[in-house]
C-alpha cells in the first residue's frame, strides 16, 4: 500500500503541476496584460485630442511625450493611429528590435476592441496590447499599440509564485497521502476480514453440503475427506497449481453431491444394483452438475463433479468423455476414489491391503486410468496411504484442514494480501 501510494503521489504531483502550472501562466498573463493596459491608459488619454491633428506642434508633442513614455514606463515600443489607423508616429526603446512594434500587427490590427498577445522577450513575459482610443463622446478616434516589458523584480515575484504553488501541490498531495494512509489501511483491513469471513462460510458450505451426501450412504465424512486429502497430495506431486488444486478442493469434497437426486432404495440396497437401478445410480453426475452449476464459486468443481466416473478408456460414465479429454482433475480424482475405495472399511466389505489395491489400480491402468498418472501415483501411494490412509479420522481431519486453510487463505487475516483473496473467491 506504502509502495502504491508513493507511485502515486510523483505521477498526481505531475499532473496537477502541470494543470496548476498552466492555470498560473494563464493569471501571469492576465496580470502582465492588466499591468500593460494600467500603464497605458494615463497616457493614451492625454493624447486624444492631438491625434488626429495635423498641426505640426501637435505632432511633435505627441513623439515627445511617447519618448518620455519611453523613457519612464514599462513600454519599450509604442505606436499611435489615427482614427483612419495611420501610423501617427513609433518609438522604440534604444537597444530594441526596431521592427518590434510590428511583430503582432497580423493578430492585433483588424481588431476594433482591445487585443493583446503575450510573448517572451530576453526570458522576461512582454505583452503586445492594442487599445482603442475613446473620446468623451464614447467614440474611437485612435489606436495606442505598445510593448510592454516586465521588469525583473515583477520577473521574480511570477516566478516565485508560480514555485511557491508548484511546492503546495507537491505538499498537499504528499499530506493527503499520509493522511489518507491509515484510512485506507483500516478499510482494507476490515475488507480482509469480510473476505476471510466469506471463504470460511464458503469452505463450511462445501463441507456441510459434502457431509449431507456422505451422510445418506455411510456414517462417517471420511472418505470424503480422505480422498479430498489423498487429491491434494497427489496434485502437489505431480506439479498442480493452486488455482487447479483449489477447484479439486471443492470437487473431491462434493464429487457425490448428484447423490441427493438418486432415491433411497437405490443408493441404500444392500446387493446389486440391477440394469434399470444402475442406469438411475449413473445419472448422479449430471444431477450433480444441477445442482452446483449454478452458483458461480463452485462452477470449477464441475471438472471433478461431473467427469469423475469416466474411464481413460472411454468405457465410464457421465458424459462419455475419453483419454485426455477427461478433465485433469477428474482422471487425477478417479484414482484416489477407486484406492480409498479399495483400501478403506466399507459396511459391506474389509479394506484390502495396500499391495492388493496397488495390484488393481495397475491393472486398470490405460483403462479405467490415464496410466501416466499411474507411474506417478505408484511411486507416491504407500507413503499416501502410510500418512493418510492408516491413520485416524480425527487426524485427516486435522491435516485436511490446515491444507483447505493453505489454499484457500482463511486465516492469519493481517498477512494475506486482498488479491490474493479477491482471486479465490
Ligand atoms: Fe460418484
């Protein structure tokens, strides 16, 4: 959040700088222009009278009172028009361009109103303005053109203003910043814990609805969390990453939920299913696919939900998939299922002992398994079954819960970062 906040307070500081820094030229502008117009108002109107005149005293009061101009203000080129815009005469200031007074002529002459352009003359704002001379009668008799220089002091008070609110922009982002850093840090915070909320009451949904099924064909949750445990494992061996291992989470815990839509007397009978009962205990994946598909945090675990009693060879059910068009998950979970399966109590048989298991799961390699899986899961299943298929069910539990915390970040709130949580849920 620190590191953000610092990336963001350089590229605001630039961007309010420069609209800052545009808005302050704008004002020098204006206030040069003002300062410019100020200065020539006294002295276009003592001219007025003489300016459309031709007596010659006339004339040359009014050159001699234009030098003086010169001399005294801010300008350093004035000219005067008559009312027929007739050059009555210009003065340049000693060490000026003498083609100053003509450099905006082209902007400035056809207009009958007040005109002025701004420009930079040896690094100092100058203004050329065009005023209209006005009689008491409210008539224009004349143009006053001039070139107004700012004088260094003026220079360096623009100068240290537009600094000065250049540094305030600067300073009052960076407050803004540190003030707004703890807020922001409290809000976050209260946003982990509402996400951490979130994916506990998700992770308790997924293991109330997956005890729901459970409950209807056996006592006990564990084979549900054996099997979620041994799909973990085997998907960390074989390199899964998490955001797959996430979606076998949730599709080992309710790879049966299509269960619920499979009647009593089917799921319960003690013997064989026969042809017409198989058909309707077959259904179960697609009743599965009804019921989770529909709400968006469980939709990845159709992979495992819907495809889990395909076979490698195509021979399985469900959707009649075939060889690696089979989900990943689904042929990775068809292994573990049928080994726990195997290898655990049921009410109706002992559990085989691991090397009789192995001994089936092998044969079935190429056909009921994607036999690449099978290389693998032979090298790691008698550590698997060591760790979790001979151990209590309070103690897979245990370790499946720490895994489910692991992968989906349900705790230690203060040390999860909000993306990655915004990702899982
Ligand atoms: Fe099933």
């Amino acid at each position: 959040m620190i590191i953000r906040l610092l990336l963001v307070w350089p590229f605001l500081s630039i961007l309010i700088g420069a609209i800052v820094y545009v808005i302050e030229l704008r004002r020098v502008d204006d206030l040069v222009k003002d300062l410019a117009v100020s200065e020539s108002r006294p002295f276009t109107y003592d001219n007025v009278d003489y300016l459309n005149s031709d007596e010659p005293a006339h004339r040359l009061l009014l050159r001699e009172r234009n030098e003086e101009h010169i001399r005294m203000g801010h300008f350093i080129a004035v000219a005067l028009y008559n009312r027929a815009r007739q050059k009555v005469n210009e003065v340049i200031r000693p060490g000026f361009d003498k083609d100053l007074i003509g450099w905006h002529k082209q902007d400035l002459i056809a207009a009958d109103g007040m005109r002025y352009k701004s420009f930079y003359l040896d690094r100092k704002i100058s203004v050329h303005v065009l005023v209209p001379l006005i009689n008491g009668s409210e008539e224009i008799v004349g143009y006053f053109e001039g070139v107004y220089l700012t004088d260094r002091e003026t220079m360096s008070a623009i100068q240290a203003r537009t600094t000065a609110s250049l540094v305030q922009v600067v300073v009052i982002i960076l407050a803004t910043a540190i003030t707004l850093y703890p807020i922001i840090m409290a809000l976050n915070k209260d946003l982990l814990r509402l996400s951490v909320d979130l994916s506990q009451a998700n992770i308790g949904m997924l293991k109330v609805l997956g005890s729901a099924v459970a409950k209807r064909d056996s006592d006990t949750n564990a084979h549900n969390y054996r099997v979620t445990l041994y799909a973990i494992r085997f998907a960390e061996a074989i390199g899964l990453g998490a955001d797959s291992i996430r979606s076998l989470i949730k599709g080992a815990f309710l790879h049966d939920v299509g269960k619920i839509g499979v009647s009593d007397t089917i799921l319960l009978k003690p013997g064989k299913l026969n042809g017409k009962e198989f058909a309707i205990m077959k259904t179960h994946p697609r009743h599965g696919e009804d019921i989770i598909g529909r709400y968006a945090w469980l939709k990845d675990a159709l992979s495992v939900v819907r495809y889990h009693h395909e076979k490698f060879d195509g021979s399985g059910y469900g959707a009649g998939l075939k060889g690696e068009d089979i989900p990943l998950q689904a042929r990775l979970f068809a292994i573990v299922d049928v080994f726990d399966a195997l290898t655990s109590r049921r009410p109706y048989k002992e559990p085989l002992p691991f090397v009789a298991a192995m001994r089936i799961i092998r044969q079935e390699s190429g056909a009921h398994f994607d036999p690449r899986l099978i290389n693998i899961f032979e090298g790691i299943a008698w550590d698997l079954f060591e760790k979790i298929g001979s151990v209590a069910d309070a103690a897979v539990e245990m370790e499946l819960d720490a895994l489910v915390e692991k992968y989906f970040n349900t705790s230690k709130t203060d040390n999860v970062q909000y993306d990655q949580f915004r990702k899982n849920l």
